[in-house]
C-alpha cells in the first residue's frame, strides 16, 4: 500500500471528513484508489459519495460509499424484510465500497477505526445533503485472507456471515470467483432494521424508495410478438443499418421492464439479462458470434442511446394503439399519474390500481402553465379514450380540474380526485360536507 512520504501529523487532534466534489479532487480520489488500494478505483454508479478524513489539514484516508447488494441472504434474514420490500427500499442500504489508510499504520495504531468512526458519524447528514434521504444500514465486505475486519470490528460493525462467493458479471449476472468475503453490517439509525422491514416508511424516506416489481409479467410471450411487431413501426432514430438488435425487440423488453415494475434504465438492462436462453429465442434476440444457443440482451447503452433519441410522440401513438387492440376493456380502477424524467420531459399514465399495468400514456413537458404541461395533455388522454364506462378514475390534486371531471363523466366513468391547499374554497367545502352528520367520511 502506498503512503504519504510526510505522515506526520496530531494523532490527538479531531478528523474531518469532507465530501469530494470538484472534477479535479474526483479524479485524484479515484487516482488514489486505483494506485493504493487492493481492489483498485471503484465505478462511480448510482447515488455514490466520495469522503477524504483529514488531520491537521492532511489526508490520513479515503472511503468510497456506493450502492448496495441486490441480495445478500445473511443480510437479509437479518432484516427480516420481504422480498418486494427488499426491492423498494434497497436504496437505504449503503455499502463502503473502498477504504484507503494513507499513512503506515505503525505511525497510529488506531487511526484507523479512528477514521472510519468519523467518516460513519458524518455520513448520513452528508449523504442527506448529496441524495435528498438520510441512508439506514451499512454493508461492507473484506476478504479473510488479507484483511481481518479490525476497524470494522472497533466501531460496532456487525459480522454476518461469508458470501457465496460470486462476483457480478455483465453476461451471466452472478459467476463464481472462489473467493468468499466476510460480510459485514452497520445500524446507521437505531431504527434502522425495524424500519426497513416496517409496513409503512416515514416520509423522509420517500426519495429512495423504488417500484416493486409485480413478480409476473402482465403480457404473455404471444402478447409480446405482438408488441414487438407495432413497435417495430416506430420510426429507428439510429443511423446507419448494421443494428444488431431491432427497435421493435429493445422497445418490446422496455415495455415489459416497465411493467414488472422497472423504472431506471439500469434496472431495464437488469431485467435483460434475467431473461431465460429459451425466452430470449422466443423473443428473436441475436446468437452470440461464434456460438450456437447463447443468445446477447442488449446492454445499458444500447438501450440508453435509443431512449434518448427517440419521438415520444411516434412512440405514444403505436403504444395506445396496441394497448386499445389488446384490451377488451378498462379494469374497474385506474390511476391517473404523471412523473418527470430528469425535469426533461414528463410521463402521464393511466394504469390499473391492481398491478400498475398501463392502459395508456401520453408525454408532458411542464406540471402546469404550458400548452403541453400535465393538466392539459391529461384532458386529451382522457378525450381520446373510446369509453370509460363503469370506471373510477383516480387521480391527485394537480388533476382537480372541473374540465376534467366533466370529460371523466361524459367518457361514463366516474372519478375519486384529491383535493388540497391550491383549491382552498373547495376544500373549505369538502370540510364543511365531511364535519355533517352521516357522510361517509366521518370518522
């Protein structure tokens, strides 16, 4: 291990920990890593925070904290979470994915657990500042034959047990590497397990919080050959024509992504490669050159450059035309809700209360106050549904709009609208007819 060639320093004095923010000091953290540390510099993926602790103003050592394991079943029994909860509030499990001492550590024995307490006291506020949520458990690994976990063990870590021994790979996920870590887990809330295995979270956890997937898809595969053939209509914003894998296929997987409860184009990629040899031949993906059965899923940029290239007004208008073919009839409740992707553009859906499958979609570009923003275009979704008869349309207060529940009506549908302090008159209303006597809202 490289050290600085002055170590000298207060071993007594009190360590800072700061967050690397600056290109520059990214580039010289990562430089630090990918000289000193054993497992070199780490890919920067996800919500990730890069921490320098310092003593009289000198680097004394670096931690790399990223995201966490998908699943890891010492860390889970111990949770004690469920599987779909796993998968939602994973985001509030961090793990320290680089821990660099810069100086010999004959200079202070307990530099150290000396550092990584510090880094640890500091690191929820910090990342609460950098992600917008405060994270509630730690992981970590070291490998039992360089490392002995002592720092982990001085500052209350808790040893769970040893890794299968897999390591992530880009074409078959998971493959062995016979070399088993020793898992390790830290409380950063004296809550946090109760918490991350509750029924419901406190709301300052909200921003980490992911969509579960519904575990089945809601298309079958002769569904899917029938999606795939309307999107390959779509116009391909790609140039050229050596396109190994065909709008149709990578926009049909996106599809399904999104329905199993996918929402991050990482996590369509995932999905990908969770595919079966069988369905992917079902689903006319390419053979891997110079095999005879292994068939490739497309990869993140693929899929990330075909995303944003795309009109997403072609892509509407194919989608609610196979989605209108394809239903024989609205389900008894839809959700009327619209989310914005980077502040860039919006994505309006109307999907069913039971399992989020959408019914139809539509893209915005502003909540309110432009010709393309949120209310109108939600107007125009619901115009252009052939019938909403026997329906209950729900929807939250930016929709409380009277155009909008009178086209609800008209359509023969009925609707369940949130009401809030931006409609104060009515909601004034609301209250004076839920305080009578017999209304279905007393409590």
């Amino acid at each position: 291990m490289k050290t600085l060639k002055d170590p000298s320093f207060d071993s007594g004095s009190t360590p800072i920990v700061r967050v690397v923010n600056s290109p520059q000091e990214r580039a010289w953290f990562d430089s630090q890593l990918e000289e000193s540390h054993d497992l070199g510099a780490t890919r920067s993926v996800g919500d990730f925070l890069r921490q320098v602790v310092e003593i009289d103003s000198k680097p004394v050592a670096l931690l790399a904290w990223g995201p966490a394991c998908y699943a890891l079943k010492d860390r889970d029994r111990w949770i004690s979470w469920s599987a779909p909860q796993r998968i939602a509030r994973l985001k509030l499990i961090v793990q320290n994915r680089r821990f660099l001492l810069m100086v010999p550590k004959a200079t202070s024995p307990n530099l150290a657990s000396m550092a990584m307490g510090a880094a640890l006291r500091v690191l929820p506020s910090q990342w609460l500042e950098a992600f917008g949520y405060r994270p509630l458990l730690a992981e970590s690994f070291t490998d039992p034959e360089s490392h002995a976990g002592t720092s982990y063990k001085a500052t209350n870590w808790r040893e769970l047990g040893t890794t299968a021994g897999y390591s992530r790979s880009r074409i078959d996920f998971y493959v062995a590497n016979d070399r088993p870590k020793h898992l390790w887990c830290l409380e950063l809330n004296p809550k946090a397990r109760s918490l991350l295995r509750a029924r419901d979270l406190p709301q300052e956890y909200a921003r980490a919080l992911s969509s579960v997937p519904q575990g089945v898809l809601p298309i079958s595969l002769s569904q899917f050959d029938s999606l795939r053939k309307a999107f390959a209509q779509v116009p391909d914003p790609r140039g050229g024509k050596n396109k190994r894998f065909r709008i149709g296929v990578i926009l049909g997987l996106v599809a399904m992504a999104l329905m199993s409860g996918r929402r991050e184009i990482a996590e369509i990629a995932r999905f990908a490669t969770s595919l079966t040899q069988e369905q992917r031949k079902r689903l006319i993906l390419p053979l891997r050159k110079g095999t005879k059965a292994f068939r490739e899923v497309p990869g993140y940029q693929v899929f990330y450059r075909l995303l944003c290239r795309i009109d997403p007004e072609a892509l509407n208008r194919v989608l609610n035309a196979w989605l209108a073919a394809n239903a024989s009839q609205l389900p008894q409740a839809l959700a009327l809700d619209g989310k914005m992707v980077r502040d860039h553009f919006g994505i309006l859906s109307l999907a069913r209360h039971g399992n989020g499958a959408p019914e139809a979609m539509a893209v915005y570009d502003q909540k309110e106050g432009t010709a393309r923003c949120e209310q109108n275009v939600a107007a125009e979704l619901i115009g252009s549904m052939p019938s909403l008869d026997n329906k209950v349309i729900t929807a939250d207060a930016l929709h409380c709009q009277r155009r909008l529940a009178r086209d609800i009506v008209e359509k023969g549908g009925e609707y369940l609208l949130q009401i809030k302090g931006n409609q104060p008159h009515l909601e004034e209303r609301a209250k004076a007819k839920d305080a009578t006597p017999g209304t279905p809202f007393l409590p």
